[in-house]
C-alpha cells in the first residue's frame, strides 16, 4: 500500500519527508518515499507503507490532509499497489 503525500513545497527532500512523518504525524515505520514534481510550485511524495490495510491508509491519509506543515495545507490519499500473476 502507499499513500501520495500533495501541496508540498517543490524544494522538498526525502529526508524532510521522513521528518514529517515521523516527527510530525507520528509514523514509525514506512518503505521507500519518492519525490516527484506536483506543478509549478508543489511537489508530490510516494511513500511505501508497512501495511496491506486499506483502513490504516485511511486513517492515515485523514491525518495528513488538511496537516499545517511549513505553511502549507498538505493534501494525501492512498493507493494499491496490484501484482501481475
């Protein structure tokens, strides 16, 4: 499962991310994050959970949305990952 993190500022770096989650929202454990471009002014964050639960992302993405972090109102909501057979 993963969860896209929006509305961050475009400077923004892996470690910062992790910081945010981890200090700020309360996260103990997450996988690899991934930044990519959101627009001219914001960045997007992939952040790889521990977990298969859609309730646990729910919960989560809830935290983070509408979060306050560096003056911006930060945006989320999660995603599944589906293996091919």
């Amino acid at each position: 499962m993963q969860i896209v993190i929006g509305n961050l500022p475009p400077e923004i770096s892996v470690e910062d991310v992790q910081a945010l989650l981890s200090n700020e929202i309360g996260l103990g454990e997450f996988g690899a994050i991934t930044i990519t471009e959101g627009g001219t002014d914001n960045a997007l964050a992939l952040v790889q959970l521990h977990t298969d639960s859609a309730a646990a992302a729910d919960v989560l993405t809830a935290k983070i949305s509408g979060f306050h972090w560096n003056g911006r109102e930060l945006t989320s909501s999660h995603t599944h990952m589906f293996k091919e057979d």
